[in-house]
C-alpha cells in the first residue's frame, strides 16, 4: 500500500470539488468519498495521503473518516452489501434473506470471501421502506428481496464482474 | 384531491429538463424573479407552510430570522439526508422530479439572497444523486442557474454534497458540521443557523420537501395553499406508507385526511385482511399509536397531536395483530443507539443501556422491574441533551411500554 497516490483523473476532480467549497475544509469529506473510490478503503495510509494533499493531520481526518459508517476503515469485497435491518425492512423479512445470503457466501458480516469479491453488514434504514426489504451494493440498491432472489442477486453481481463492470 | 408534489411523478421523462419545462416547470422561478425577495418571503408566511422535515416550524418565519445586510453570504441548505426509519418521500422527488427540487431552491435562494446553496444527500443515495446532478447540470446549459439566473441579475450556484451513513446528520446542526468537514456533532443552540450557520453565515436549512412545495405556491399564491388543510395545518403532505399494507409507496393527501381512509384507500388496507394493531405515524421517533386511537385521527399536525403521537416525517408504518411490542420496540431502540452520535452522555448511555435491555427482554431473560427501569431511563434522557435524538428514543420507549405493558410482562419473568 505503499503507492497511495490520486491517478490523474482523481486529481482533476479533487480540484473540481475543492472549487464548490468557499472553504478547503468543507471538502474534506467528499475527498474521502473520492479517496475510497480510489483506495477501496480509508486506511491509515489514506488518511495520512489526504491530510497531507489538505494540510490536516492524519488523527484529524481519521477523526472525521471514523464518525462516517460508509466510509470503510478495513477492506471491503468488491461488492459490499450492506442490507437494512430497520423496523420496516425488519417487519417484512430482512432475517430471512440474510439466512439465505450467508449460506450463499458462507461468511459472516465484515468479513470477505476468499475471491475478495463479497462482503456484507448490516445498515440502518435505507430510507426506501416501500420496497422493504432493501440492500444498498456499493452505489446501486436492490430492492423488495426475498429469500429466493438472494442466490440471483450475487450470481448477477458475479456475471457483471466477469463482464468486467464494477 | 390538490396535489403540488407528485402532480408529474409517475412521468418518466419528467426528469428531463426539456419535458420538465415543457409541463409548466420554471415558469414559477420567473414570475419570483419578478418579485421583490421580500414579497416572496410575506407570500410563504402567508401560505402557512410548515417544514417537512418533521419539526414542522412555520417556513416563512424561519426564513424571516435571516438577518438582511449582516454583511455576510447567506447559505440555504437542503437536507435531503432522508433518513428517519418509514421515511422515503424525498427519494421519491428527487429520483423523479428533481427540477421541481431545483426550482423550489432556486426560488428559495432568490428569496433570501442567496448566491451559493447545497443539496445534502445521504450518501446511500448516491445514485439518486446522479439523477439530481444531470438535472443540475442541465439547468446550468439551459441558464436557470449560473451567473444569471433567467437571464436576470441574480446569480446562483447550486451543488450536491454526500453525507457518508449518519442518521444525525439529518439534524440541521449536525449537518451544518458535516458540510464544514467535521464529524456530525450537534451544535448547542442559539445561535439558531439563521443567524451563525454554515461557516458561521446566516443559514436557513429546509427539507426537500418543503422545498418543492414553493413553485406551487410562488404559482397559485400563498393563499390558496392557505386554504387547502386545516385551520393550522396547511396545505399537503407526503405520507410514506410502509409495514404491514397492501400498497407502500408515497402518498401526497390535504392535511386533514381521515387517517383509517388513508390506510384502507391508499394503502390498499392491512396486509393479508389482517387487523390493525397499531401505527407509527411520523417515522420511527414518534409516539405509537393503538389501532383504537387511529379511529378517529385526521392526517394534521393538531389531530395526530391530540391523538397522543407526532405527524413528524410522515413516515407512515403500519403494524398489523402478528407483530410482536416488544421486539418491534427492540429494532427502533436498536437504531436509535447505533445513531447516537456519543457526545452527550444521557443519550449515548441511555440509548446503549435501553436497547440492552430490551435485547434481553426479547430473549425471554427480562425481569418485570425492567420496564419500570427503562421508563426510568427514559426520564433521564428526555429534555437533557443537545439535540432531539434522545428524545427519538424516548418516545417509542414510553409510548410502547405505557400502551402494550402487558405484552413486555407476559415476556418477563418475576
């Protein structure tokens, strides 16, 4: 992890962002958003990289990093799934279809599948209550589960990995 | 029934500028540019709009402690951190009509001198936040925002900012410290935001859907939404129905709708012909209702004040005779402690303590002195921390344990 670095691309739109802010600081966060997408996840590493692109101290914005659950502070699969256990998501059967995920990619939450591709947790509220039971995959939701789409949904996440999509 | 939100939701290329404009949208900015901001001030006063994000504080007068001249920028923040447990009507207008969130903001800004305003969107909706962006970027092509908004001498710049999972942040202090790149601590108040906010600027945060609602009023006048609701409630409100119904989704009905209408029209009644049990009528930090005092509960802040609970977010949960009190309560308190942001100690304390305990009741290893401590809990929390999570959390506690006790008893030994 020693070549913690922006490609050029990064470095583009973390210029552009700094430019939305009437203060650097008010980026901060949307720079770790960046910086994950980049990194994968906020290591200490990262946070010393993006303290020093800034000019605050890494304890500084791992102070900020750690307040924030979807920033993540130890590697995540390629694909996290993060499924709702709050009330509504609840009522209607999130248990069920985690039983089911589990068993699929036979491990528990936080940890990653041996191909790296998979990880889950669990969150608070989706706000998408109307679709319950719903689970967030990186930047897409998935919504309305059962128990029996669970097996579909990692066989398509898996498929599009193949195809080289992230 | 009038409806000022979702009147082209179910379009799909309503989220296009170009069809957004060509339905009428816009069309209120113009007629506010015209205007004097101060007009538009007195029209939303006289509107009676209050805010949709669960508080329900009148929008005119929130707007009407910005203090003209201070001699700094004044910033006006969205908070679309949509995050309250039964809450998703702001995703909703967002996803799909995210110009009319556009034009409210634009009309906003106008109205209190605005240059520079943010969208605070909860980072899991990142992909609703694409959505909002080509809508922004569309509206900058097409000169709605920009250095002249409609080509008048107004400028105004108008940005998405993620939060990143924290459901306090939807409390406007905390989210006012996030948006400055800090962790999202609440802030001690006065100074209320509208004085000393976003980097110490007078601010006004408002809810997406408060927002949305000003193009129909800049349009019809604030005193036609005046006289839609009631005496004290006025206008419409998004309810988002979820739980046990037939039909979930997000309703837009008058303030004043008979409540047990509204669950067996629009919700399409209980789920499998089951009974009611109960409603969460305003999100998960409000007061639970027995089926027996939703019988004759309008959908108005007074009515469902009156009835014992909160019209809060509209985060409308319905509860059918096979949920269990007590593990229902457990998942709320469970959130609640997992969102307590730590700095004060009677919530951070009193939100672990009460979700551990309720845990153990669950497990069938609770002990009937348990619900005499967790109200006790309660009393400690209440009214003794900076920000209203706590209360949150109070309020399903004592409103769960008063009005199903023996649910709790009949799970506890001695």
């Amino acid at each position: 992890m020693s070549d913690i670095k922006f490609s050029d691309d990064a470095m583009k739109r973390y210029d552009q962002t700094l430019k939305r802010y009437p203060e650097k600081r008010a980026a901060l966060i949307q720079i770790l958003i960046l910086a994950q997408k980049e990194f994968g996840w906020i290591s200490e590493e990262v946070a010393d990289y993006v303290g020093g692109l800034m000019g605050y101290s890494p304890a500084d914005v791992m102070s900020v990093a750690s307040f924030y659950t979807m920033l993540h502070r130890k590697p995540v699969g390629k694909y996290h799934l993060d499924i709702c256990r709050t009330l509504s998501c609840w009522l209607l059967g999130t248990y069920p279809c985690v039983d089911e995920m589990k068993r699929i990619l036979g491990v528990d939450k936080e940890e990653i599948t041996g191909d790296g591709m998979f990880s889950w947790n669990f969150t608070e509220c989706l706000g998408s209550c109307g679709t319950a039971p719903t689970m967030q995959v990186n930047d897409r939701f998935f919504e309305s589960l059962k128990p029996e789409k669970m097996g579909d949904i990692i066989e398509q996440l898996r498929s599009e990995a193949a195809e080289g999509k992230k | 029934m009038t409806k000022m939100h979702l009147v082209n939701i179910d379009k799909p290329d309503q989220i296009t500028f170009t069809k957004y404009r060509e339905r009428g949208g816009y069309k209120a900015l113009e007629k506010a540019l015209a205007m004097q901001p101060l007009a538009i001030q007195e029209e939303v006063k006289v509107s009676g709009l209050r805010g949709r994000g669960g508080a329900g504080f009148p929008t005119g007068m929130k707007w009407s402690f910005v203090p003209r001249n201070s001699g700094k920028p004044t910033y006006l923040l969205c908070n679309a951190d949509e995050s309250e447990p039964g809450t998703f009507k702001d995703r909703k207008l967002m996803e799909y009509d995210p110009h009319l969130l556009i034009e409210g903001m634009a009309i906003a800004s106008y109205a209190l001198e605005c240059h520079l305003a943010y969208i605070y969107i909860r980072g899991e909706f990142e992909f609703v936040g694409k959505i909002v962006q080509k809508a922004l970027d569309e509206a900058y092509d097409a000169g709605v925002l920009g250095a002249s908004v409609m080509g008048k001498d107004y400028a105004l710049d108008l940005h998405i900012h993620y939060g990143q999972g924290a459901y306090i942040c939807g409390e406007e202090t905390s989210l006012i410290e996030s948006l400055e790149g800090y962790r999202g601590y609440p802030r001690i108040k006065p100074p209320f935001p509208a004085v000393s906010g976003f980097l110490a600027s007078p601010t006004v945060v408002n809810n997406v859907e408060t927002l949305t609602a000003l193009p129909w009023i800049i349009t019809h006048g604030g005193a036609a939404h005046a006289a839609l609701g009631t005496e004290k409630s006025k206008g419409t409100k998004l309810f988002s129905a979820s739980g046990h119904i037939n039909k979930p989704g997000v309703y837009e009905v008058e303030m004043g709708y008979a409540m047990m209408d509204f669950i067996n029209n629009e919700c399409g009644g209980v789920l499998n012909g089951n009974k009611l049990k109960a409603v969460i009528p305003g999100g998960s930090s409000v007061p639970v209702m027995t089926a027996e005092e939703c019988e004759n509960t309008l959908l108005d802040y007074e009515s469902i004040l009156k009835a014992g609970s909160m019209l809060g977010s509209g985060g409308f949960v319905v509860l059918d005779d096979t949920t269990s009190m007590p593990h229902t309560l457990s998942n709320i308190a469970d959130f609640y402690a997992h969102e307590s942001c730590g700095q004060c100690t009677p919530c951070r304390e009193g939100t672990g303590w009460a979700a551990k305990i309720l845990r153990k009741m669950i497990a069938g290893k609770g002990k009937k002195s348990d619900i005499d401590l967790l109200l006790r809990i309660a009393d400690m929390m209440e009214g003794k921390t900076i920000c209203p999570l706590a209360d949150a959390d109070v309020m399903p506690i004592r409103s769960f344990l008063t009005k199903f006790r023996s649910e709790f008893e009949a799970l506890c030994k001695e």
